[in-house]
C-alpha cells in the first residue's frame, strides 16, 4: 500500500501543495535533517498509526488530529502524505481488502468459495469496528477492493451463472457484508450500553411478547425465532440464500 503519492494522486501540483501545508508547522514540525530522533512519517506509519486506533476505539474516534497526536506531530504535517481524512479512509479501505484472499476459480466450488472471501472480508471488517461504513459511502477507486470484486466475479462466472446476474449479485453480497458488519460494530460500540434503543436478546423477546396477541399474532408466537441465530448464523443463511437463487448452469 505504500505507493508513490504523486503517481496516486495523478500529478506533482497536490503534492506541492500538500508540502506546504506541512511548512505551515513551523518548529513543530519534522525535523528535515532527522535531528529529533523521530522516525520519518510515512503512509505506512499513518496508516498503521489509523488502524491501532480504529481497532481499540472504532472508526467514529478516527480524524487527523487523533492520528497526528499519536505520531507525536501536528495534523498539518500528515497533509504531505495523506490528502485529507477521505483518503486516509480510502488507504485503510484498501488495506483491509488488500489481506483478503481470493482462490483460483472452481466450477465445483463456487458457492463455497466465495462464502470463504465473504467470511474473510467479515472478519476484517469486524477486527476494525466500523470501518465497513466507509466501504458503503466509497465509489469503487480502490484497486484492492475492485480486486475482490474482480475474483468475486470471476467465481460466478466460472460457476456458470451469467454475467448481468453475476454483477448484480455482487454488488448485493459487498453492501450486504458492509452493512452486515457495520451493524455489528454498532452492536458493540461502547455507547452501546447506554442506548436504550440497542436491547439484548432476551429484553427483544420480552417485548416482542407483550405486544398485543390479536394485532401482532404472528410476531408474540415466534418471538424467538425472530431474535434467534448465534454467532454469524445468519450471516450464513443470508448469503447462501442469495447465491442459491441465482441460476448456475455447468
């Protein structure tokens, strides 16, 4: 993910411009001839920086000004590196799906190999709270996203299912994975606790059974099936659902 900014971003005027307002740092900024015994700042140590704090506070305690703090430097030198916390977020957005891994297409497989990148996608998603809320505001400029999209529907295809489908299907499983996680993150967000919107599963249960038998006959007698699934358990059947409702053919 270290890339070369200025080939990234498509031109040497943002990074001149980005290099000022570091300079605007004065003093407190980096010490160019290295006498502060500071490491250099670079993407890959912001980056890193960004995701200890996402993983131990969630994306919501992400800005710059937490980043710089943490690097022991002033927000405006971080602007030489990264554009603005948009980017920041679209780096870190690669990153994670950059650590997914997509096998080789199987005709045989198809379905359970791509539950696999689902799966793996989930779990980095998750090892970050809320990080997947970038994925759902993100266009697709991530060349490691579009890689996973790319394998994803290379899979279908080779499963047999027809490209328009295939596409649309994909587009379904990132926003549903997304969402899925971004949900979850939610869940167990430290204000979480504190919301009386957010209740466990037995507080649901209870009041999905006080509800009025004759107006909500169905939801009071299967209040627990309604609230029911451990685990990812319904992760998996909303996915294999969908991939069974497309028409693979040999």
């Amino acid at each position: 993910m270290a890339r070369d900014r200025g080939v990234r971003r498509g031109g040497a005027g943002r990074d001149d411009w980005a290099a000022r307002i570091a300079a605007l740092d004065g003093p407190h900024g980096p010490d160019p001839g290295g006498r502060s015994g500071k490491a250099p700042l670079t993407v890959r140590r912001i980056m890193d920086t960004a995701f200890e704090l996402v993983e131990a506070e969630g994306h919501e305690a992400l800005t710059m000004r937490r980043v710089a703090a943490a690097l022991d430097t002033g927000p405006a030198s971080l602007y030489a590196h990264v554009r603005d916390k948009a980017d920041l977020d679209e780096l870190l957005l690669g990153a994670v799906c950059a650590r997914v891994s997509v096998p080789e297409a199987d005709a045989a497989r198809w379905e359970e190999q791509l539950l696999d990148v689902c799966r793996s996608l989930r779990d980095e998603y998750l090892r970050y709270p809320g990080i997947s809320r970038v994925a759902l505001a993100a266009a697709p400029n991530s060349l490691d996203a579009l890689r996973l999209s790319e394998g994803m529907l290379t899979i279908l295809l080779t499963g047999g299912v027809a490209p328009r489908p295939a596409a649309w299907a994909i587009d379904a499983v990132f926003l549903y994975v997304s969402a899925y996680c971004f949900e979850m993150s939610l869940r167990h967000s430290p204000e979480a606790g504190a919301d009386q919107r957010v209740l466990d599963r037995e507080a649901l249960v209870e009041r999905y059974r006080v509800l009025p038998a004759d107006t909500f006959p169905s939801t009071v007698a299967h209040a627990r099936e309604l609230t029911s699934g451990e685990e990812h358990e319904r992760f998996e059947f909303t996915l294999r659902t969908l991939l069974r409702g497309l028409d693979a053919r040999p």
